[in-house]
C-alpha cells in the first residue's frame, strides 16, 4: 500500500465531499431528495450522480508502471490506471434512488471510465455499474425503515470496493499486473471512498433532517396563527376580519407586509407600503389577477411584477396565495419583502399553508352562516358544539404528531378535512345515506385514534345492501362522539366500539356499542330529558333523539341500554319506506 496514495485519495474525497455540500445548498438539487423519487427525479439524480462519478475520475491519480503520479488523469496509456472517487457519486445514487438510478448512474460514469484507455478500462467500467446496482439493492431492502444511515452507507461502500478489486482481478489482463496495481490502490480506495460516501449521506440526511425541522417548525407557526385568525375568519372575508388577521400575520410571521384582498378590491394592508396600499382601492397586481383567475399560487420577483404606482414604494417581491371557500376562490393573502429576491422556499411553505388553513376556517364561516338560516334550531346547536370543540382537539394532536411523526401529522390533516367538509355538507343537507355517516365517522375516529395511539378497536358491522338507506345527517356521529368522550376514563388495548345495521320488520335498527365505563341508572333514566342532557353534557344525543321523533314519529327516537363499568349500547331505527318518500 502506499501510504502517500492514501493521503491523495482522502484529500481528492474531501473535494468531490466538498462538491457534494455546496450541491445541497441548492434548491434544485433538494428537491430531488424525497422520500419516493418519481421516474424524473431517479433519472435527474442517475444524471447528476453520474457527473459525480465522472468528477470522482478526473480528480483521481495515475498508477502507472512502478510509481504513483500526483496529477490528473488525462489520457492514458495501456500501462496506465487511475486510483480514483468515481465509487462515491454512483454508489450515493443508488443509496437515494435505487436500482435504476444507480445501474444509470454507474453507466454513465463507467463508460465515461472506459474511454479513457488503460489496462483497468473495461473492468472499471463493470465495477463501476456493478457499485451502482448494489447501492441500489441496499436501498429497495432498507428504504421502508428510512434514508440509509452514514453507517450502512459506509458498510456498503466496502463491501462495494472490495467487489471492484475482485472484478480488477478477474477481467485485468495481464493478471500480474492486475494483482499488483490491487495491492497499491485496494486499501486507500477502500478507506477513502467508503468514508466519502458515509460523509456524503451523512451531509444529505443533515439537510433532509433539516428541512423536516423548518417544515415542523412552520406548520406549528401556521397553527398557531390559524388558532389566533380562527374568530375573525369565522365572520367571513370582510374588511374588518381581514385587517384582524393581517395584523397577527404581520406580527407572528415576520413578512414585511401582508395584504388580504377579495375578487376585486384590497381589504387590509399592514406594513411596508401601508400608507399608500390602502382598504377599497381596486387590485392592479397582475400576478394577483393570475391567482384568482386560476387559483394557484404565484411568486412576484420584483417591483413589475408588483404593479405598485408609487414610485418611491419600497415593495420589492411577493407570494400570493389564493383563499378559497369550497371549490371557489374568494380572495387571495399576499406576504411582501423589500427584499429584490425570489422568496425561500419556507416562506413560500408557510404561505402555502396559512391559505389553506384559512380557507377552511372560511368554508367554515360560510357554513356557521347558512346554518344561521335553517329554521332547525337545534342542527344549529349540533353544528356550533361539535365544529370548534373538535378542531381545536385535533389540531393539538397534530402539533404533538407533527414533530415525532410527520405522515402521521399529515394523515391526521387530511382525514380532519375529511370531517370537516362532511359536517359542513351535513348542515346543509335535509337527507344523506348510510355509507356518508359512516365515511364522517371513520374520519372522526382516525383523528381520535392517532389522538390515542391507535389503542381504540373500531368493528363496523354494516351490510353493503344498507349503505344507501336516507337518514337525516349527523345522526349516527354524535352517538359514536358520545361514546369516545363519555364511555372511557382512559383507553387501553380492550376498548371497543361496534357499530352495527340490521333489518328489523320494516326499519333499519342501527346500533352503536362501546364496552366503557357505562352510565349510571339514576342518571340513564333522565339521559334523554331535556335539562337533563344538557347539563350532562348530552346535547348531541337530544339532538339526534329529537330530531328522529320529529321526522318519523314518538316510536323512533334513541333507545339507550348501559351497564355500569360493562358499557353502553344506543339503538334507533328507521323506517325503510322513508326511502321512497326521499327519492320522489
């Protein structure tokens, strides 16, 4: 071995190292480091990785015939070849994209190699894309369990040389001067390009783990400003919700100015540029015309793009996101710098965000105002006791999920705008069917699940004949509420809630069953009166009760069996000829 070739390598790993850093600095090559690259992203990340391997050769060093030569490789003779870290980029891509990423990679930089002449050609250009394709294997068996760790990185990259020394002496002819150039080069390469690209992964999971972090960290900042925005919005889009909720953007988010506008004119500005952007004027920005024409999020580079007539404006760039209420947009929330810059990517996230938990909090709005014009009072009560009390509950279980489990946190995200949206179409609906109330029950209970760890066992016991029987709305998920928030202390292993439909004669008798802690007699024998329930807390279940025998009769309201510390079954029946009265 030779030691002053050992101390090349490492120093030629610490450049291709130091490449590697400063790619990670860019916001494209970031991109393509997710966790399931799609087709375009393996073959950009073959692409660039295989421009590594090819920097790997030309910064190696020239073994030729009895010396090492500290210079860079440029054609070589037959006698010639090259100690070098092309190992280190083929093997990173396939420990990030896999296989196919990988064998590309290692193709493009092995016959980049065997262009270059020398004794070792051909077999270098085999242990090349032989490198590629075993990084790749590691990464199909491993990736389930997260990105590949510098240490299974580093086990890889040895067992990846020794396979390229084995090759050398398998394909290189002359055989003795095969067996020599192995022992000079094997240990250095070995040392150095194993520990290149442990340090490489270790500099992409330093910035993976760093990106999730900022995300972490944005997503609470966002919840935290959709909590405090959450009263205003609730009124609607006006001048005055919107200046309140400007204000807080502007204090908690750290924008040199915030705007909210609706279709047509400027709601609220407050910040840099407040003195001349003011309440009623028109909108002229061009790219906020785009984003309510097309509903999609638009960055303004600079002050033309901005549109501002005043000269002397010290606005310089812009995101602008769209608001919507359903499907429609109604308005857009615009983050300024005085900065002539694109925006980063963080704040860009946090806009992105803000815009769409405002909306909901709007779609929101909207509902309580319709609700507002029904003439039944008590779908009123429903809608205002379950909305607040439920989102608030679930959005302090993402907040605890979104730093040790971000998918679980997103998860939990979309099945809450699942519920959402269900209970705002509830409250203006007179019917919907089974299968609805189920869908608003199962997006409940996964919020409630992830709240408590997955410990509460769910049956649903519902022929598919019966998924299409009309029943009013928001009758079977306040009975399932009731039973999570009043049957169990705590939850354990055992807890259970059934839910079950069968045909009864004429009616559907539909049953909800927990094994909880049950009611007591004194208090289940006035559960369904009135006072009573409302002071228990019970508002959901009058509710529903009422609601039934208002609209089938005295004989199909709730009928509620509970056991103390054995648990509670609730029934109620409807009639299925009620199903030719709702389709005429």
């Amino acid at each position: 071995m030779s030691w002053f070739l050992l101390f090349s390598m490492v120093e030629r790993m610490g450049i291709i190292v130091a490449i590697a850093f400063l790619f990670t600095r860019w916001p494209g090559f970031r991109s393509l480091l997710e966790n399931r690259p799609d087709p375009r992203s393996k073959f950009m990340l073959a692409l660039v990785f295989g421009l590594f391997g090819i920097v790997g050769t030309y910064t190696g060093i020239t073994v030729s015939p009895g010396e090492v030569q500290h210079r860079f490789p440029g054609a070589l003779t037959y006698e010639d070849a090259i100690a070098n870290s092309r190992a280190i980029g083929v093997m990173v891509a396939g420990l990030l994209g896999g296989p196919l990423t990988g064998l590309g990679a290692g193709l493009i930089a092995g016959l980049h190699r065997m262009s270059l002449g020398g004794f070792t050609d051909l077999a270098c250009g085999i242990s090349t894309v032989y490198e590629g394709l075993l990084a790749g294997l590691v990464y199909a068996k491993a990736r389930r369990h997260g990105m590949i760790s510098p240490w299974a990185a580093l086990a890889t990259g040895v067992v990846g040389e020794l396979g390229q020394m084995a090759i050398i002496l398998l394909v290189a002819r002359p055989l003795a001067k095969a067996l020599y150039l192995v022992q000079i080069i094997a240990l250095p390469m070995i040392l150095a390009n194993s520990l290149g690209i442990a340090l490489f992964m270790a500099i992409i999971q330093a910035v993976a783990e760093r990106e999730k972090t900022i995300g972490a960290l944005q997503a609470q900042k966002a919840l935290a400003i959709a909590d405090k925005t959450l009263s205003h919005l609730r009124t609607g889009l006006n001048y005055d919700s919107a200046l309140a909720t400007a204000r807080i953007i502007h204090e908690q988010a750290g924008a040199a100015a915030v705007a909210i506008t609706d279709h047509q004119v400027i709601l609220a500005h407050v910040g840099a540029g407040a003195d001349h952007h003011l309440p009623g004027q028109p909108i002229l920005t061009e790219v906020t015309k785009q984003v309510l024409t097309y509903g999609q999020l638009q960055v303004a580079t600079g002050p033309a793009e901005i549109s501002c007539q005043n000269r002397h404006c010290p606005l310089q760039s812009a995101i602008v996101v769209p608001l919507y209420s359903g499907r429609k947009v109604i308005g857009t929330l615009k983050l300024y710098a005085v900065k002539k810059r694109r925006p980063d990517q963080v704040m860009v996230e946090l806009a992105r965000g803000l815009a769409q938990l405002f909306s909901t909090q709007l779609e929101l709005g909207e509902a309580e105002r319709q609700a507002r014009l029904l003439q039944d009072a008590e779908i009123k009560a429903l809608q205002a006791q379950i909305n607040p009390h439920f989102l608030f509950n679930a959005l302090n279980t993402v907040v605890s999920l979104i730093r040790t489990n971000p998918q679980e946190a997103r998860r939990v995200l979309i099945e809450l705008g699942n519920y959402i949206r269900q209970n705002l179409k509830s409250s203006l609906n007179k019917w919907t069917n089974l299968a609805t109330e189920l869908q608003h029950v199962q997006a409940y209970l996964a919020v409630v699940q992830a709240r408590f760890s997955h410990r509460l066992k769910v049956i649903i016991q519902v022929p598919d004949e019966f998924l299409g029987v009309a029943l009013p709305p928001l009758t079977l998920q306040p009975l399932v509420e009731n039973a999570v928030r009043h049957g169990f202390s705590k939850f354990t292993e055992q807890s259970m809630i059934c839910i079950e439909a069968a045909q009864q004669q004429a009616d559907l008798l539909i049953t909800v069953r927990d094994n909880g802690a049950g009611i007591p007699p004194e208090q289940l024998k006035d559960l369904l009166t009135e006072p009573v329930s409302r002071r228990e807390g019970g508002i959901g279940l009058i509710n529903v009760h009422s609601r039934l025998q208002g609209i089938f009769g005295p004989g199909y309201g709730l009928a509620i069996e509970s056991t103390p510390a054995e648990g509670t079954t609730v029934r109620f029946k409807i009639p299925l000829q009620v199903q030719q009265e709702v389709q005429r």
